[in-house]
C-alpha cells in the first residue's frame, strides 16, 4: 500500500500490530472503515437537511410518508416499526414536524382510537427538494469509486448486512 493512500485507521491497525502482533486485525480494517463513513456522511447528510429546516431523523419521517406512496398516509404505530422508534420518540418528531406545517394528523376512518399521519403539500415539496439534496451528497461521495466498483461494494455491504443482521442470504 502506498503512503498517500494510507488513513488513520491503517495506523490504528499499525499500533495494534506492535502492542499485539497476535491480535487478526481484518475485521477492523473493515468496520473501523464502515464507522468513520458512517460518521462522516451522517454529517454531511445532516447539513443537507438542515438547509430545509429538518433534521436526518425529522427527514427520515418525511421520506417515509413520501415513499409510502399517494396519499402519502401511514400509522404513527406503522412509521414507529419503519424507523425503529419507540412512541414516545415518534411523537416528538410528529409533533415538530405538524408545527412546521410539513404533516398533519388526523383521526383514522377505520379505527376509531388510531390517527393517520399525512405529508402536506408543504411537506411534498420540501421532502422531494431534500431527499435530491441528500442523493447529491451520496453521490458525490461515491464518486471516488466507478461505477463497477460501487456496484461490488454495494453488494458486499448488502452480503455483510445480511450476515450480521441474522436475516437469510438469497
């Protein structure tokens, strides 16, 4: 490997070698890689979305709803599973975002005790103008790679989500 392409966790990796040359340092090569990405494009993607006024986890409610298809309407229990959320921390994005004029809740016409949350047209616009933001930012990101190679990385991800997340291979 070249200098100029080395990062820091090469000397991580290179630290561990003199203080543990009996430690297998692959699997950090690989997922101390996968965090720092993490962290750096969870950055940028939360500066994209503040330009809009939301944040990544105010966004993800947003493209939810978007992607849920016409009229654009879920459950707040069905958008609590989707992103992983507890109700109580649901609320608070829904009650941010109904302020801001970006969704609105109304009763559900087919069970009396349940609401329905639906994108205004305010919250269309802004999520379609945000969402093209955020795939800018992936993109220029991936552009250090061609496009053979982000096709193989993505399908190596999807391999490795796969196998530690528990769910079956293909």
């Amino acid at each position: 490997m070249s200098a100029e392409r080395r990062d820091p966790v090469d000397a991580i990796i290179d630290q561990w070698a003199v203080v543990r040359p009996d430690l297998d340092t692959a699997a950090m090569e690989v997922f101390g890689r996968i965090f720092r990405l993490s962290r750096a494009m969870g950055d940028r993607m939360e500066k994209a979305y503040s330009r809009f006024g939301i944040s990544r986890g105010e966004f993800d409610v947003l493209a939810t709803l978007r992607r849920s298809g016409e009229p654009c309407t879920l459950s707040p229990r069905q958008l609590s599973a989707t992103l992983m959320l507890t109700t109580g921390g649901m609320t608070g994005r829904l009650d941010k975002l109904e302020r801001a004029g970006l969704l609105r809740r109304s009763p559900d016409p087919n069970d009396r005790r349940g609401l329905q949350v639906t994108l205004t047209e305010e919250g269309l616009r802004l999520i379609d103008e945000a969402v093209g933001a955020g795939l800018a930012e992936q993109t220029d990101a991936l552009s250090a790679l061609d496009g053979e190679q982000a096709g193989r990385l993505a399908d190596l991800l999807r391999e490795l989500l796969a196998g530690t997340a528990g769910t079956a291979r293909p």
